[in-house]
C-alpha cells in the first residue's frame, strides 16, 4: 500500500473521533448537561436527585417520555410518580439523546 494511503486512513480515522465527540452523542451530552442534570444524575447510570438511572434508555422510551409525557405500550415505569413534566420542544433532539444515553 502507497503511503499516501496511510496517510488517508489515519486522516479519515482522526476525523471520525471528532464527529464522534462532536456528532449525535455529543450534542446528546450537551443537551442532556443543560436540560436534565437538575432531577437527574449527571452519570445517567445513577440515581439523581429526583429522577431515576436513565442510561440505556431507548429511543422510543425517550420520545414517549420526553415529548409526550408517557411511556411506549407495555413498558414498566422506573417510577409510579409523574414529576417529570414533557419537554416537546426537545422532539428533535431525541436522536441525540438516544446516542449520548446508549
Ligand atoms: C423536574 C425534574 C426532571 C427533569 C428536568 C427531567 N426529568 Fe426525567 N424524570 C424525572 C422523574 C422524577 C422521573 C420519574 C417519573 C416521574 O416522576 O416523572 C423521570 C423519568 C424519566 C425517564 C423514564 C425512566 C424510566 O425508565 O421509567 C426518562 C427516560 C427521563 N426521565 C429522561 C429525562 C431526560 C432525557 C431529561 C432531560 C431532557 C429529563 N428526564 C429531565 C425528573 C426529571
């Protein structure tokens, strides 16, 4: 293999650890930081102050919850209490938190 050929790999590798900082998970991170870390742990594996561990939450648990205010069919609630109020505005965002919650 031609060196220019390393060279384009190491590139392409390098370029994808920023997208991973700075794509979905990150801005998932951030949103999360800003939007979430009042009620919930800023470790999602843990307990917070008010809201239960939320990591490994699913995409569609995360719609439900967060833009609706309930949960997806047939799925058991962490918590029997309705504190957390519905954010709609973060329907786009859903994606990003997903990653970033993964
Ligand atoms: C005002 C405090 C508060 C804020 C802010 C908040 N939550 Fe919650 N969250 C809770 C509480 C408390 C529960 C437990 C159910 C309830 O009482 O609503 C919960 C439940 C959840 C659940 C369901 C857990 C399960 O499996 O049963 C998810 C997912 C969740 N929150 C994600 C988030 C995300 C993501 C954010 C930020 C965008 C967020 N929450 C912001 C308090 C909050």
């Amino acid at each position: 293999m031609p060196a220019g050929r390393y060279v384009a790999l190491a590139l392409t590798l390098a370029l994808g650890a920023c997208a991973e900082e700075g794509g979905p998970a990150g801005r998932g991170r951030q949103i999360y930081m800003a939007q979430c870390i009042s009620c919930h742990h800023s470790d999602p594996s843990k307990d917070g102050p008010l809201g239960p561990a939320i990591k490994s939450s699913s995409r569609e648990l995360l719609e439900a919850r967060i833009v609706r205010g309930t949960y997806p069919p047939g799925y058991r609630p962490k918590r029997g209490s309705a504190i957390m109020r519905p954010m709609p505005q973060l329907a786009s965002a859903i994606p990003d938190l997903a990653a970033f919650l993964k």
